[in-house]
C-alpha cells in the first residue's frame, strides 16, 4: 500500500511539473508574439496602449491582416479591432 501511495505521489509530482513547464512555456511564446505584434503595429503607427487586453482570437486575426497584402483595408480592420478595448 505504502509503494503504490509513493508510485501515486510520483506519477502526480512529475505531471504536475512537466504542465507548469508546458504554461510557462505557452506564456513565454505568448510574450514573443505580443512585442512582435507591437513592433508591428508602432511601424504602422497604431495605438499598442491596450495590446495586453487583447484575447488570442483578436492577435490572430490582426497577425493574419498583417500577413494580408491590403495596405488600407489592413490597417483599418485592425482600427477596427483595437478600437474595441478604447473604451
């Protein structure tokens, strides 16, 4: 009974490690993609005041304007979305 509490303990001791390191890592890949997007959006001359209110669909789908070859169009759907949390 004491082994299998201790194999237990184990198993639950390294999932719980290896998923802190998955989040951290996420949270890391998630910092890198909003200075990118910033930079982005500084040389476009837009507003990077609220980017750390922005859910991941929102970065997504400014990154993929981004990638859009519409010079206008793309700068003003991203108004659009930015727009949102001016309030």
């Amino acid at each position: 009974m004491k082994r299998t509490f201790t194999t237990i303990m184990t198993v639950a001791t390294l999932s719980l490690a290896l998923a802190a390191g998955s989040a951290n890592a996420m949270g890391d890949e998630l910092d890198q993609l909003t200075r990118a997007l910033k930079n982005e959006l500084t040389q476009l001359g837009l507003p990077t005041d609220h980017l750390q209110d922005l859910t991941l669909a929102d970065i997504s789908a400014i990154q993929g304007m981004l990638n859009s070859e519409d010079g206008m169009g793309k700068v003003q759907g991203i108004k659009r979305i930015l727009d949102k949390y001016e309030n």
